[in-house]
C-alpha cells in the first residue's frame, strides 16, 4: 500500500502539480481511501516530503570508467535523463518553486541536493587523485558548476536540454576546474 501511494503521489504530482495535488486525487489514483492515507501521513505535505524522498533516493550510479572525461559525461547524461520526464521536471518544479512556502520540502531540497553531490564526489575524488583535475579542486563546487547549465536551461530559460546541453556541461566544468577556479577557498 505504502509504494502504491507513495507512486501515486509522484504521479499526481507530476500531473496536477503541488498546489492542486488532493489526498483524494492519491487515493483515486493509488486505489485506496483516503483515511489509509491520514492514517499513515499527517497532511499533504508529509505525504508529498516523502514521495519526492523516495522518489530522489533511488540510487545515482556513479560511473568509474577510469576517465574524468567519460565518468562526468555519464554523470550528466544520468542527471539530464532524470530531470526531462515528466516526473523529474514536476519534481523539480516543486521541489524549487513551491518549497518557499513549505518548511518540509524545503529542508527536503537541502537534503536532496546534498546526498546527490555526497554521492557524486567520489568521481572528482577519483580524477584529483588520477592528475586528472587539480589537487585542489573543491568537489562541491565541480559537480555545481557540472549541474548549473542542465537546471538554468530546466528551470530559467525553458530551452531544450538532451545529451548535447549534458556533454557541453561536463566540458564546461572540466574546463573550469582545469584553469584553477574551482579550487577550494
């Protein structure tokens, strides 16, 4: 019951949106009644905290491919094939926009973004320690500076984002990191 709910949410976020998602909309579309769903969350918003949580927690594979070049093209490609369904861009549209006024989702986009660059560093980690990129490369700020040109085209701009915009986001941070300015302070 528990992952049929939690999908359902996904979904109906995905297709009405946070500000119109209804606990009957859930249950409709997981096929229980909504008192299952108050008895097990509160409201909502624990509800929506913990769909995108289980949703984001899927595990990220981390390639190894004993290449900066390769390992951080299918590290943006992963994240550009998750954030262009449906799902990821609703997703992340709440995630970003809606959390403003919700607490919970709010402390749970800190959280989100914070596991994905833990579990990411290891690849900077790996080419620091290969020469690949400069002993002093700052992992935090490589996978941001690796993630900023997919979320500015999602989320600023609207334009087109594909394995291109992933390419040329890995080749951007490549390059920064290479001439020293992602360095930690």
């Amino acid at each position: 019951m528990r992952t049929a709910v939690l999908a359902a949410a996904v979904t109906e976020l995905a297709t009405t949106g946070y500000a119109a998602l209804t606990v009957e909309g859930v249950a409709q579309r997981a096929g229980v009644h909504k008192t299952t769903i108050y008895r097990n969350w509160k409201d909502s918003d624990s509800l929506v905290s913990d769909a995108l949580a289980g949703h984001f927690d899927s595990d990220i594979p981390i390639p190894d491919t004993g290449s900066v070049d390769d390992d951080l093209r299918a590290l943006a490609r992963s994240l550009v094939a998750t954030l262009t369904t449906q799902a990821g861009r609703a997703l992340i549209t709440t995630v970003l926009a809606d959390a403003v006024g919700h607490p919970r989702l709010a402390e749970l986009k800190q959280a989100v973004f914070d596991d994905r660059f833990r579990r990411a560093e290891p690849v900077v980690t790996r080419a620091v320690e290969r020469g690949e990129l400069p002993p002093d490369t700052d992992p935090s700020e490589f996978l941001k500076a690796l993630a900023a040109p997919v979320f500015f085209r999602l989320v600023l701009t609207g334009e087109p984002v594909d394995e291109t915009t992933a390419d040329r986001a890995a080749q951007v941070a490549l390059a920064a990191a290479r001439a020293g300015v992602l360095s930690a302070a």
